[in-house]
C-alpha cells in the first residue's frame, strides 16, 4: 500500500491537534493551582495590613502616651503649677483622649487577632485596660484633685500625695508600661509570623507561577519541536521532491543540466521524478557531445536521440563547421603573435628614454640646489656674528622658495626670513632673484633701513620679473620679515610683507605686524613699507619665520598646526639654548606631522638678546 501525498497530510494534522489539547490540559491546570495559592496570599497580606501592622502601631502609640502621662504626674506631683499650666492639660489630654481613644481602637480589634496566644494577648489586654482606667481614677481622686493650684502645695495634702505617687500610682503605671510592652512583643512576634507567611504564600505562588511559565515553556517548545518535525517529514517527504521538480525545470529552462538525479518516492511525485531523470540523462550525452567539440575534440562520437532529435543534429552540423573555422584561427594567431612582439620592443625602446630623462631633471636639479645652498649663509658666519641665534630650515622639495639672508655692516646686522611663491624649482628660482637683491642693497649701497630694503627689494624683482611691461606680467612675488640689529644699542628695525615679527618678552608673545602687500606685488613708488623701531632688552627672544610651520598639517584630526599653538611653543622654549630650541621646534612639528607630507617649505629664525 502505497503512503500517498493525502495520508501523509493527515496524518501531520492529527499529530499537531494532539499536541495543542495537551499543552491546553497542562497550563489550566497549573493556572487553577496557582489561583489557589495566590488567594491565600493576599488573605494573609490582608490580616497583616487590616490587623496585624495597627495593633503593633497602636500598642506603641499607647505606651509612648502612657510614660509621658508618668512623667507629667510626677512633674505635678513635686513640682508647684497651675491650675491651667500646660502639663495639667497635656496629661488630662492624654488620659481623658489619647489613651482612652488608644484602648478603643484596641478593643474593637481584639478579635480579629490571631496566632497562638490570642486568648492570653486578649485576656492581658483586658487586664491592661482594666488596670488604666483604675490607676486613671486614683491619680485624680489622690493626687490630680488634691494638688489644683499653688495654695494645695502646702500642708499635709502635698505629702500625702507624694507617698500615694510612690507608694501607688508610679509603680502601678510601671506594671501597666510592662505589660504592654508584653503584649507588644506577642504583637510583634506574629506580626513578623503573619509577615514570614505572606512571603511564604508569596514564594509559593512564584513557584507555582513559574511553574506555569516552565510548564507552558516546556510544553510550547514540545509543540514548536513537533510542528517542525512534522513539517520537516511533510517538506522531505512531499515539498523537496516538488522543489527539486521545480529546481530542475529552472535550470533546464536556463540551459543548466543538474549534476544529480532525483532519488524517485513511492507516490505520484515519484513517478514524475523517473521520467525528469531520463530527461537529464539525454541532456547529458547531448552536452558532453558540445563540451568535446568545443575543446577541437571533432572525432568524438556522438548520436542524435532520435530522428526528431533537432538539436543533435544541429550540433553535427556545428561540429564541422567548428573544424574549419579552427584551421582559419589559428593561421591568424601566428600572424597577431609577430606584430605584438614588434610593440612590445617599440615600448621598451621608449620606457629606457623616459627613465634616462628623469635622472638628468634630477640630477639638474640637484645642481640647482648646490647653487641655492651656495647663497644662503655658512652656519659659522651665523654664529659668528649672531652667536646666540638658530635656523630651522626644511625645505619641501630637494629645491626650496625659502631662504633666508644675513649680512653685517659695521655694527650693524641685518638678517630676514623670505618666502617666495610657491616651492621646489619655481621657489628656487625666485629665492635666488631675492638674494642677490637683497646683497646688492645692502652690501653694495649700504643700506640698512629695512623699510627702505624692501622698498628697494620691490623695485629690483618687479625689474627682473618684467612686470612693468605690459602683456608680460606674471603673479610670483615674496613675503618677507626683515630686521636690522644694532649690537651697541640694541636698537631693533623691522619691516614686513605679509609676514610679522614676534618679540618674546617675559611671559607674553609681542607681534609686530607687517604690511599686507607682496614683494613684487605692486607697482614700485606706489607703496611704501612701513619702518618699526624697537628698544630690546636682555632676555629678549626674536623670531621670523614663514607660513610653512603654522599652516603644516597633522594631528589626530589632520588639521593645520596653526598660529596660536605655534605662539605658545615658542613661550614654552625662550629661555632654552638656541641649538636646543631648533631641536623641540623640530620634533614637534614632525610628530604633529606624522604620516601626513610636508606641504610647504619651513623656515624659522630665532636670535637671543643677551
């Protein structure tokens, strides 16, 4: 007998409706138990707080009346008051409402106590109030009557009253104190009983509960488990087969031939899986046939299915046309190989030229550099007439737009940072245009203003860049701070393009600012530069520099270093030696720098005043 696709549903249906009225059997069960449980709970949490928790308050409560109605009684009792005095009325407040008021509410609770020692709690409160209300009655038969005013202080009355408060009210109020304390400790005991119950029907619920949960989890997970068994049994036994169909149908409709068979069942689906296997089977052979022809294999064998087999004989067909067309391509082949070898020579001819022209640009550009080095100062001429001075240099490129310049006249030394436009050959050539300006001003016409040098440095590199000739105009120019120091005086001159001068003086960064127009940059006898003069003292600290340090990139965020953290380091460093502070400028800037390139010449000078 055959288990057909219906059976098998069926059969899922009835296993899932069995597991559903189980799991419904299990939870009421355990909910009618934990309804159970959770009723006497709060029963319990009712006594504790309906019953339970006043008597304990009011048992306080009336102790705490009962000893200060003692210490009033005793005050009246020793010391002379008044009629009206307010601890006659506090204590006939006490012992005419609060204490009665006390027992009555006691008394209307009584009977909802509980516990073990109900009936002795009940019988020693009786007592309790029994023994309040005679104790109450000869006070002020003995003492509260006898004792009203001032003129009762006198006589006989007050030592009579004295030996009954001795004798007889203050030990009877103590007994009475005792005994409700007695009675606050049954109170307290099964307060904490009722208390330890609660939790107990409290926890026995949570089990129950958590039973509940564990139980419907349990039972729930039974559930899902079968239903995905039984859906695993269904998908295996009716929906894979039903897929692997359909899977085979995709692909052969896409032109794939499946690598395996479908393993055919004992029902209709299997049926169709016997004549889908012998379909494959033809579509192999005929595909094998292609492969082999399409590897040159022509002499492989082959036979079409049928007569009506349209695609193996077209593949017959195929197969010899194939043959030729092979002998054609490959005369082809020969002929394409001859001509790339000829380009590939061709291309290696040509990378040779390019790599020989680019070690002479660089080699021509070394050259260069020997020639810039050869126009800036010898470190030994620096120290020798500025010996408490450094040059942190560091050019981007093997050729650099910075330079710096400094000559000597008679006492005087006149020293600048220049930065020209842009860096590497262009840079170069203008730094060497500014040079050879600067020492035809000063060393040939002796001049030392450094308003009137830059004036006189505007006019000779607008000359040498023909920029007052028309059309052939370009926009290169220099930025420049330059000072003259009078070693004698110590009288500072400085002027500026672009570029400003920092005095360091004690704790605070002094910026002399410069002209903002170019070298070069305007039309000579149009502007002129301005001329500062500054008194320097000892200790003073002077620096020039270019835009190169404070516009450098890097840190953790790679933003510019930028002027005010520049400020602060030199703050930080004037009073080191000159050599030590172009090491810290140095280092600073390369671990800011990091991984980041370098993206302008850097220049800095800095001269300490002694």
């Amino acid at each position: 007998m055959r288990f057909t696709v219906g059976k098998k549903i069926g059969l899922g249906f009835l296993v899932i409706g069995f597991l559903l009225l189980t799991v419904f059997a299990v939870t009421l069960s355990v909910v009618t138990e934990a309804e159970k449980t959770m009723q006497t709970s709060i029963n319990n949490n009712k006594k504790y707080i309906e019953v339970g928790q006043p008597t304990v308050d009011k048992l306080i409560a009336l102790k705490f009346n009962l000893s200060n109605s003692l210490k009033y009684i005793q005050h009246i009792t020793y010391q002379q008051t008044k009629s009206n005095a307010e601890e006659r009325t506090n204590l006939n407040t006490l012992l005419r409402a609060s204490i009665p008021g006390d027992l009555i509410f006691l008394d209307s609770i009584k009977n909802q106590w509980s516990g073990a020692k109900k009936k002795e709690s009940i019988n020693l409160f009786n007592s309790i109030k029994s023994e309040i209300k005679k104790t109450t009655e000869d006070y002020y038969s003995k003492i509260g009557n006898v004792l009203k005013g001032f003129e009762d202080y006198e006589g006989l009355e007050v030592f009579e009253a004295q030996t009954d408060y001795e004798l007889n009210i203050n030990p009877r109020f103590q007994t009475i104190i005792k005994n409700v304390e007695i009675l606050l400790v049954i109170k307290n005991k099964e307060l904490e009983e009722q208390k330890e119950k609660g939790s107990a029907s409290f926890e026995a619920t949570n089990i129950k509960f958590n039973f509940l949960f564990w139980g419907i989890l349990i039972a729930g997970t039974v559930l899902i488990i079968g239903t995905l068994i039984i859906a695993t049994f269904t998908t295996i036994s009716i929906t894979t087969p039903v897929q692997e169909l359909k899977t085979f149908l995709i692909d052969l409709g896409k032109g794939i031939i499946p690598e395996k068979h479908i393993k055919p069942s004992n029902d209709e689906i299997g049926e169709m899986a016997v004549a889908m296997n012998n379909l494959v089977d033809g579509l192999e052979r005929t595909t094998t046939f292609a492969n082999e022809v399409g590897k040159s294999n022509f002499n492989y064998p082959y036979e079409p299915l049928s007569d009506k087999d349209t695609l193996g004989h077209a593949l017959l067909v195929m197969k010899d046309e194939l043959a030729e067309s092979e002998r054609e391509l490959e005369k082809k082949v020969v002929e394409r190989t001859k001509e790339v070898v000829l380009q590939k020579e061709e291309i290696e001819h040509q990378s040779e030229k390019l790599e020989e022209l680019y070690k002479d640009i660089t080699a021509s550009i070394r050259y260069a550099k020997r020639l810039q080095d050869s126009i800036l100062p010898q470190d030994r001429y620096i120290k020798k007439i500025l010996p408490n001075s450094f040059v942190l240099f560091k050019p981007k490129d093997i050729v650099s737009g910075d330079f710096y310049w400094i000559q000597e006249i008679e006492n005087k030394v006149v020293f600048s940072a220049v930065d020209c436009t842009g860096h590497g050959v262009p840079g170069a050539f203008m730094s060497l245009i500014g040079a050879n300006s600067l020492t035809r001003i000063v060393s040939e016409n002796k001049v030392t203003k450094p308003a009137v040098i830059l004036d006189e440095l505007n006019r000779l590199s607008s000359e040498a860049l023909n920029k007052s000739e028309q059309g052939n105009e370009v926009r290169d120019g220099m930025d420049a701070a330059l000072c003259t120091l009078n070693k004698e005086t110590l009288v500072l001159q400085y002027a500026g393009a672009n570029n400003p001068l920092y005095l360091v003086r004690g704790n605070e960064v002094i910026q002399i600012k410069a002209d903002k127009f170019a070298i070069a940059g305007f039309v000579p006898d149009t502007k002129n530069y301005t001329n500062h003069e500054i008194q320097l003292e000892k200790g003073d600290v002077i620096y020039l520099f270019s835009d190169g340090y404070a516009d450098q990139f890097g840190g953790e965020k790679g933003k510019k270093f930028m002027y005010k953290r520049f400020r602060n380091l030199l703050l930080q460093i004037k009073d080191k030696a000159p050599a030590e502070q172009k090491q810290i400028l140095n280092e600073t800037l390369e671990d800011w720098r990091g991984v980041h390139e370098q993206v302008d010449d850097i220049l800095v000078i800095g001269v300490q005043i002694k």
